[in-house]
C-alpha cells in the first residue's frame, strides 16, 4: 500500500503542486472576503480530484494489467486510492479549518459548519470512485457530476430534516454528518472492491 501510494504521488506532483496553491489561493480568497465557501469549494475538488487523476494516469498506461499480474488485490488497488483522497481531504480540511478559525471570529459560526462540508468531501469522494473504477475516468466524468449533483440535494435534504427533529442540536447534526459520511465511504469502499475484483484489465 505505501508502494503504490509513493507511486501516485510521483505520478501527480506536478497536479499536486498545482492544487496546492490553488488551496492557497482560495483560502487567502476565503480570509480576505470572510467568504468560506471559497474555501470549501476548492476543499471539495481536491479532495475528490486527486485520486480520480491517479486513476487517469494508471489507465493511460495500462498500469491495472501489470498490477494484477504482479498479484497486487482488489482490495490494494481500489483502497490506495481511498487512503489517496482520505489524505487529501485531511490536507484540504486542516487548511479549511485554519481558514474556518479566522474567519469564524467575526462569525456566528459553529462546529457544524466545519464538520459538514468536511463531511461532504467524504461523501462526494465516496461517491466518485466506484463510478471511476467501473466505468473509467473518460466515461465517467458525465455521470460524476451528476452524482455530485444528486449527493448534495440528498445531503442537503438530510441537514434539513436532521435540523427539523434535534430542533437545531448540535450534537445530532454532527451525529448524522459523521455517521453518513463514514457508513458512505465504507459501503463505497466495499463496492469498488468487488468492481476491481471482477473487472477484466
């Protein structure tokens, strides 16, 4: 696992450095304008991006063929590319938390506004890949936004509904962002496992 993780990283550095100073950008954009959303958004992208171009690179180059051949799992192919956007998302989130704590000074802002979009990145994320794996990046990239789409009108529709019962708590908000967004990551990660184990490279 940590093999193909160094693998990923020397493949996408030039992409790696580019998002990185997007995510600079965008969060001196979010603490200048006292806009998050900034911040979330370019979050979101890196988040869900990074793997799906690890991806793009590996089948430019036929590299699932000689993965299976070299007898590397299912399991290791698909969930490297999990523990490659987990890291992203810790990343973008420690950037979108200082951004949250600068911000949120002159704010009415609590936890839940860091956790949920924190939360959406999981989830978005999840999403992605099993589409990724099983249809591939070109064809996949239509369906992607749609899903996007549809994850976050069902996440909406989800806080909305989880606001209206705990009567705005805190505390159940929180419950429900982190329970869906793991539950989510690991129905996905169990689905792209069985697509790799099954996919003729």
């Amino acid at each position: 696992m940590k093999g193909l993780l160094r693998k990923d990283l020397y493949n996408i550095r030039k992409q790696l450095l580019w998002y990185l100073s997007m995510l600079v950008v965008f969060f001196i954009l979010a603490v200048a304008l006292d806009n998050l959303s900034f911040s979330v958004s370019i979050s979101i992208l890196i988040s869900t991006s990074v793997p799906v171009t690890a991806i793009a690179y590996e089948e430019k180059e036929n590299w699932q063929k000689f993965a299976v051949a070299g007898g590397l799992s299912a399991k290791e192919i698909s969930g490297e590319k999990y523990l490659l956007g987990l890291i992203c998302c810790a990343v973008s989130s420690a950037v979108f938390g200082t951004a949250f704590l600068i911000v949120g000074r002159g704010q009415n802002l609590n936890f839940s506004d860091f956790l949920i979009p924190v939360c959406m990145q999981i989830l978005v994320l999840s999403a992605n890949l099993p589409i990724v794996f099983r249809y591939g990046v070109e064809k996949g990239r239509v369906i992607i936004i749609g899903v996007i789409v549809a994850v976050l009108v069902a996440w909406i529709g989800i806080m909305t509904f989880s606001e209206k019962i705990s009567g705005n708590s805190g505390a159940i908000v929180w419950i429900v962002s982190t329970a869906v967004s793991v539950l989510s990551l690991i129905l996905s990660m169990h689905i792209s496992e069985r697509i790799c184990s099954k996919k003729e490279y």
